[in-house]
C-alpha cells in the first residue's frame, strides 16, 4: 500500500457518497498525476424497510469494494445539515458505517464537505449535479450518463482527494479551471 499523503504516488482512491437511500461510490486509480476510472456505482437501499439492515448493506458493500479493489485511502462526503435533524442522523450513521468498513481493513480515511468537493472539481462550491459530472467526464475521460449520476458524488470524493493531495505540479496558481486546462492540456485525455 502506499502513503495516500505522498503527492504523485500511484495510488487507488475510494470515493463514497453515504446515503440511506442510495449510496455512490467510485474507484479511481492515479499513475503519475493521470486519473483512471476504476469502477463507478450505487447501492440502492430504498427496498429495505429495516434502517438497521441498510446500514448493513452500506458496510457490506463498502468492504466487498475494499476488499476487491484494496483502495490506498477512502474519501468521503460529509453529511451536511438540511431541514432535518433526523435525516441527518440517519446520513452520519450511513457515513460511519461506511468509514467503519474501511477502518476494518485499515484503509484510512478523509472526509469532505459536499462544497469542498464540488469547489475542487469545478471551481464553484454551489455547482449543480451536472456541472460536477460534466468536469468528471473531462478528468476521467469517462462519459457519466443520466444512469451514472447518483455514482458521480461519490467519485467526485474521490477526485477531490486525489487535487487537494497536492498531486497538481505546483508552481503557477489558478483561479478556474478554465485557466488551469488552458496552461496544462495535457491533464485531459
């Protein structure tokens, strides 16, 4: 396994989206800066009545992508508050659950705020669904259809983690991701 804090270290990140109703993930792996798109999907939940057995379903499912893939390091959106309380328990049991299977196989782990991931991947901390997997397809080279879009959250943790691990070459700032790419075509496929 390598250092997931190692800028430019070949690594394979999980990314998850918790949710009790549908939970994201993607695997991306990085070779020398390049992002490659593993693996991407979702976990539907709303079949099972029981809360207590989709928490179940989200630890199963995220060891079985542990155990598959043997991801360096496991991302993670942050449950952020809404309009209610108890959907928002209910969104940090899903993370914890999550964050417990990794932690079984000792995958560390790093949380993100829903505006921090959207703010990495497009340059705007409000930007919609769309706009967040419009730049994914850039990145990954991978087009994310309608189906894929509940996916598309937990791969963009993912990502986020791997362009806030400093694993951008350093030197020149930028202020969008419009200057970025004009400077550096070469970081899409």
């Amino acid at each position: 396994m390598t250092d997931p804090s190692t800028p430019f270290s070949n690594q394979i990140i999980l990314g998850i989206d918790p949710g009790t109703v549908i939970m994201g993930y993607g695997l991306i792996a990085i070779d020398n800066r390049k992002i490659s798109l593993i693996t991407l999907g979702i976990l539907r939940l709303s079949k099972f009545d029981d809360h207590a057995l989709r928490l179940k379903k989200i630890f199963e499912r995220t060891l079985a992508l542990v155990e598959e893939y043997k991801p360096d390091v496991l991302a993670i959106e942050a449950p952020f508050y809404g309009k209610n309380v108890q959907s928002m328990l209910k969104l940090g049991r899903a993370q914890g659950v999550a964050m417990a299977a990794a932690l079984y196989r000792d995958i560390p782990i790093q949380e993100y705020t829903p505006r921090e991931i959207k703010k990495s991947i497009t340059g705007n901390g409000t930007a919609s669904k769309e706009q967040v997997a419009a730049m994914l397809t850039q990145l990954t080279n991978y087009n994310l259809s309608p189906e894929t879009l509940d996916a598309t959250d937990g791969l963009a943790a993912a990502v986020c983690h791997h362009l806030k691990s400093g694993n951008l070459p350093s030197g020149k700032g930028y202020n969008s991701w419009k200057s970025f790419l004009k400077d550096n075509p070469d970081r899409l496929k």
